[in-house]
C-alpha cells in the first residue's frame, strides 16, 4: 500500500516546518516539530495511516514527500517516531549514494555493490527500529530495494526445519558488535528471530556473523538453524517485497520486523537520504 500525500497535508507539513526556520535540528526543535505537528487535525489523520500501514506491513511508502527540506522531511517523519543523530554517520539525514568503486574498503551501501538482506544498527543494545530511506534521485541503474518480513522468514524456517529451528533462534547465542553509546563497547550475543507479543523480530548482518563466529563457536543445533535461515534469505521466493524508490518517496521500514537489501546499482545513479529514529508508540514506552 502506497500513501501519496495530498496538497493540503504537504501545506500542512510545510506550516509545521517554518517554526524551524533558521534553527539548528537538534532534539528540542524536532520535539517542538513533533508538537505543533499534533495540533494539525490533517497531519493527525496522516499519522494514524502511516502507524496503521507500519503495524499491519511493517514499512510504509510515502508518494510525494518533501525529501529535500530538512524541516519538512523531520515533521513527515515525526509523526511516527523520534529522530537520532546516533549510528547514522553523526548526521540527521545521511547521504547514500554510490560514489566509491566496489573494490575499495569501505561501507557496501557507499557502493554500487548489491547489499544482501540485514538489519541496521545490529551493533546498538537496542537497534534503531525505524529506517527512513528518502529518494532523491534514481535513474534507470538505480536499482531496487527488498524488503524480507520477520513473520515470513520464520513461516520458512518452520516449514523448512520445524519448530526447534525457530527455537534455536531465539536463543541469545549469537554474535554481534556493540558499540553502543550508552552501553559501552564490547561483543553482544543476540537471538535472530524471536517473537515479542503477536509480531516476529529480527535482527541480522551476515558480514559481522561471520566475523565473530570464529570466535564465538555454537553447538551444532544452533549452527543448523542459522544454515537453514541464510538459506532462507538467499532463496525468498515470493516472500520478497520489492520496491523501486522513485524521487520524492520517502519509506520507512520497521527495522525490527524486516530485514531490508539493493540490488546493484550505477554509480551515481541513485541518492537516498537515510534516517533512524524510534518509533513513538512501541512495546518499550509511548513518547508523546
């Protein structure tokens, strides 16, 4: 499902963002954003629709938004979550566009490489649980973007490995980065795939499983489930939900409840201005 903002929300949205004017992005002014974005009766009825889509998908597409404007894309995204300088380059909106040649070291998403199903922010305590990609431009090397569900990744696995796989899942036995502001710095172990209520999580970086494993050897039992789902990832089928971001689409995925992937691209053919936030209403706390 596809929202495409109307003329009166994106007035509405540009009346919110003026009080901005001329003032730094920090957190008091994004709360002031967030604020006089909740006294809109339109742009109330557009966040109900977008947390509504985000619950019943897990992302949300949004036609037509202000991609450009810092003060406009923060009240769009506002509506629906917190916004965090924090594991994203130090920046409010992160620049990705593929300007480094694939062989160089460095970051995959600063290249045209394809980058294969994960999570964002894997290395925090707690990730970032929503992901803003906004579409600045995206020519016809741009490429597509994928979307893997948590709820379907775990229908494979059972359907493929039974019920201990998913089990084994669950279990705190794998290793990620930390390298968490708060937290402090060190090796976490985390499960995969686990429920959390009525809803599947998930979180995964194939990159930095096979870094650490080494390191950290698990049991045959687990070994097995974490074979069956890579092997999920690589064969999705039709469970994948691909997405060809066109300019001035901003979507925001629910990082916690599906993993995300590109295909290859030109270079320079496509520039995304990436966001990461919590969501206002989650199973740790209701901000408003």
């Amino acid at each position: 499902m596809v929202t495409t903002l109307s003329e009166h929300e994106r007035s509405e949205l540009s009346g919110v963002a003026s009080i901005a004017a001329g003032w730094a992005l920090d957190q008091t002014t994004l709360e002031a954003l967030r604020q006089a974005a909740g006294r809109s009766a339109v742009l109330h009825d557009l966040a109900v629709r977008l947390r509504r889509e985000l619950t019943d998908q897990g992302y949300c597409l949004v036609r037509g938004a202000p991609v450009q404007s810092d003060e406009e894309l923060a009240a769009l995204q506002g509506l629906v979550s917190t916004l965090s300088t924090e594991g994203n380059g130090g920046a409010l909106f992160f620049t990705i566009s593929p300007t480094v040649d694939e062989d160089e070291p460095t970051d995959v998403s600063r290249t045209g490489a394809s980058f294969p199903f994960h999570s964002d922010s894997t290395y925090m305590a707690r990730p970032h649980e929503m992901l803003g990609l906004a579409c600045v431009v995206n020519d016809s090397e741009g490429g597509d973007s994928g979307l893997l569900l948590a709820a379907d990744i775990a229908a494979r696995v059972e359907s493929k490995a039974g019920r201990d796989a998913l089990l084994a899942l669950e279990d705190r036995v794998f290793p990620f980065f930390l390298r968490d502001p708060v937290v402090g710095h060190g090796v976490q172990l985390a499960p995969l795939l686990w429920r959390v209520g009525d809803e599947w999580h998930v979180r995964y970086r194939g990159d930095v499983l096979d870094a650490l494993m080494p390191r950290y050897a698990m049991d045959e039992r687990h070994e097995s489930a974490l074979a069956v789902f890579r092997s999920v990832l690589d064969n999705p089928a039709d469970a994948e939900i691909l997405i060809r971001l066109q300019p001035n689409d901003c979507l925001m995925v629910d990082n916690r409840r599906a993993l995300h992937s590109r295909t290859a691209l030109g270079k320079g053919a496509r520039a995304l201005r990436r966001t990461k936030g919590y969501f206002l209403h989650s199973e740790h706390c209701t901000i408003i």
